[in-house]
C-alpha cells in the first residue's frame, strides 16, 4: 500500500494519522475499524463498543496535537443499533462535539465491522510525527499500561473492573500541550515495546526502554505482560533531555544511535512478541 | 442517527455528501462501505471491487461538484490484496490522483467489507443538494439507466459484456460543469425512481418522471426494471425552465408542488418497489 500512497500527506504511511493542508489549514485525518471477535468481544455492550471506536480515533488525533472537527461512521447493523448510537453519541460530546456528518450504513452476514473517520485540526505547526526522535532525547509515556489488559480479563470473568478496556480515554489535552516540544510523539495501541520499535524505526535510532521505570497497572509480576499489551492509549512521546514535560508524565528511557536492534530492554534485545501486530486475528 | 448528526455540515445526512468549511475551503466528504454478497460479488475480480469502491465516492462528490483530492482506505484482508491495490491506484489516478492518505487494514472471518472515505473540495459555493428542486424546473439525467444491470446479468452468467457494472463512471467533470446552474442534484445509485423520490423529498415537491423520455441502456422491455436499478451513477438534476443543460443530458421529468406522493410516472403513482433500498440483503 506503501507504493500508492505516495503524497506527502500520506506520511508514508508510517503515522498514526495524514497530515493534509487545505485552505490555510493544516488537517490531520484517520480511519480505524473494529471488527467483532478481533477489535472487541462478540456480545460486547455496543454502547462501549462505539466509545472505544471514537476514543481509538481520537487518540490518533490526540497524538498529533490535533483538535477533533468531525467524524464520518461505516456502520453494520447489529444487535443493537440504538446502543450503538447511544455511545456514539455520549464518546462524540465526551470528545469536544466532534460533529457526525454522516458516513455509510450497511446490513450484512458475519462478524460486525464498524469504522470511524475522525478528522482534527492541528493546534501546532509543524504537526508532530513519530519519525523525529534524536539520539539523546529521552523517552517518556504520560501514564501505566496493562490498565486495559486487567480491564479485559474482568470482561470476559464477569467481574472485577473492566473500565479501562471498555472505555478507553484519548489524551487529546496532553497530545495538544505536547505537540510543540516533543522530537517524537504516538499512542500507544498495539503495545509499548511495539510502539516503540516503530518509533525507533521511523526515527532512525534505537530506543532503549528501562524496564523497571515504566509505570504499570498490574501487579509487578506481570510487568512484562503489561509491557506488550496494547489499548491503554497512553502517549510515548521523545523531548530533548533538558526539556521537561508539560503534563504528567514518566521517563521510561533514552534514544540512542541506531544499533542492531530498533529496541533494547534495559539495554539488551527483546526476544518474542513485542504487542499486537495488526493482521492477526487473536490479538486485543 | 439524524438525532446526533445535527451540524449543519451534515446536511441531516439527507445528501450524498457533507459539506465542511474549513479555513478557506469548502470541504466535502463522504464515506461508502461495500459488502461482499451484499455490495458485490463473492469470487468478484478484487481489481474490479476496489475500482467500483472509488467511483461510488467519486460519484458522491461529482454530486456536489467537487473535485477529488484525499481517500482513506478500510481494508479487510481478502483473496487477492494485490489485485485489490492495483484496482485502487488504477481508480484514483483515473479520478484526478487522489491521494491515498493512509486508513485501518483488518483480519476478520465473514464477508469482506471494504470502505472508502473521500475528502473534495468544492468548485462552486454554495455547494449544491438534493434539497432545492424548484415548483417549474426540468428534471434531467447525464445518460442511460440500465447498463449496469445488463453488465451485473453478464458477470453472473460469465458471458457477454459486463463492464458497466464492474468499472462504473462517476462524472466528475459533469458535476462541475453542473454544480453552478442546478437547483438540485444527486447521483443515481440506488434506482432513478427511489433516488428520484428521494430529490422529491429531500426539497418538498412532487417530481413527474415521463417514462419514455428516460434514455434506457436495455431493451425496451425492460424499461420498468431499468428504471428501478442503481449502480449507473449518472447525475439527476432540476433546472430552471429556462436554463439549458451545461453538459449533454435528457430531459426526463418536471417538478410540480408537492402532492401526496414524491413521484408520478406519467402522472401517476408509482406502486411497489421503487429500487434498492439500504439495509436490503439481497439487492445490487
């Protein structure tokens, strides 16, 4: 897909969102889709379905330092469209009033698939990407994973708090206050160690992540676990190393010259799974 | 979903497309979903899919006289993705080079679905609807209805010429050409009739189609059919008595004050189905 979309608002692809320039504007666009059995649990309230379809879209903006505008929804009926709206609508105004202009509606056989265009403005120039960590910059993230994981494991038991998975919150006021320091910026969907390989790819350098700093929101002894897991949206942002955040935040490592490996684990190569890779099927 | 679409960039999701000002511009944007079994064949061309993907939402913005300018790609893994890619790029440098920006590409089980956000910018302010046909004007349509019924009879039956529904045309240029001078305008995707009632409604009138006047792309005995199948996407249009059309076009109807029914067929009701309804299983 890399090999069409060659205009430079594409970004290679390589972005969690395009970057469009119209009308003395600068707009930051993205779509993501979720299907039943993949993106969330067959049976799952729609309700919380739709809010997590918005919040995923907007944390896509909200790494961009993007204010929402408006959104346009691919919608298979389902079980219950009336919950499905009702979601979508308590997400939108959660979210700043993004405005639903329409989209499309379909009935068919199989899992449902729903997806959602969200397109922001950018509140600074130029628009931040994943691609500019330098070397000395350290390495932060605005808050704990494995929120979300624990947040699942409650789902499927029935009990316990499944909060966090089931509503998800996009750090829009943060990506706004981090989009005019930081080198490097993205959310944190698929998984910290994953993200930050991509980071480390997109830059050209090799991150290494301290082990032990990264905060998490499990016990410790399934820290490793929290490290690869995606859907707690966190921002994992790069500032240089006499630059402090402007938001809560916590400083989880350090950008280095490219090495053989994009990341290292208290200075070591991880071996195995890194987070949710997207194509598969078994995943968060 | 009216209930929450109440920014007026929605046009009450009573039109093709929405209608966002952004900074200087005048954006318009639209989304289509396409179903296999629903929206296409299962075991059609991927090539063809992806081209018919790309005109439906050009045929959108050729609706509103705009011009091409970004997409965003929901892409559920399938068959033969190169197939599918080589469809895409072949559509959007055939509609101007628009600019794949980035979207969602997704593994699920079930039929696959494929979705398409376009992003134009208008060529004329105001923007033209669907909602402003006028008690006197000429009703008109850019060509034929029909062939893309005969072409989906033809790929079904693996002979013959099917191309008017595998590569549909949507009229972009047309749309430009026309977007200064209508007082209404719309593409035909889901039957002339139905979209005709659908103008009807959408402006408060009652619209007379003379049935024989339609240019059909069938034989005549099939004209009733003809005139209830969708997929052609030529552009419906009201003008004022006076006013030529800008481009060549059929004169096919007239619009009269509003009576009980949004449509007449030589003056009188029309019974039955009137084309293809959204949210049918088992249409085109």
């Amino acid at each position: 897909m890399r090999a069409i979309a060659t205009h430079p608002a594409a970004r290679g692809l390589a972005d969690d969102a395009a970057v469009l320039e119209v009308g003395g504007e600068t707009l930051v666009l993205t779509h993501d889709t979720m299907v039943e059995g993949v993106h969330f649990l067959p049976g799952q309230d729609p309700t919380d379905v739709a809010w997590k379809l918005v919040a995923t879209n907007m944390s896509d903006l909200a790494a961009k330092g993007a204010q929402p505008l408006a959104v346009l929804l691919s919608y298979q009926l389902g079980r219950d469209d009336a919950a499905f709206l009702r979601g979508l609508q308590a997400a939108l105004q959660h979210y700043g009033d993004a405005a639903l202009l329409g989209g499309d509606t379909v009935r068919a056989d199989g899992p449902q698939s729903v997806g959602l265009t969200a397109i922001g403005r950018a509140s600074h120039r130029p628009v931040p990407s994943r691609s500019g960590a330098q070397v000395g910059d350290g390495l932060w993230i605005t808050g704990p994973v494995g929120a979300a994981m624990l947040g699942l494991e409650a789902l499927r038991a029935g009990t316990g708090d499944s909060s966090a998975y089931r509503h998800p919150s996009a750090l829009l006021v943060e990506g706004q206050m981090l989009a005019p320091l930081v080198s490097a910026v993205m959310d944190v969907s698929d998984g910290l160690l994953l993200d930050a390989s991509r980071m480390a790819d997109a830059s050209g350098v090799t991150i290494v992540v301290e082990r032990m700093a990264v905060p998490i929101a499990t016990p410790e002894a399934r820290r490793d676990e929290a490290l690869r897991w995606g859907d707690d949206y966190q921002l994992l942002f790069t500032l240089p190393a006499d630059v402090p955040p402007p938001c809560p935040a916590w400083r989880i490592g350090i950008v280095l010259e490219r090495q053989s490996a994009p990341i290292l684990l208290d200075g070591a190569p991880v071996s195995g799974r890194l987070g949710y890779e997207h194509g598969q099927a078994d995943g968060a």
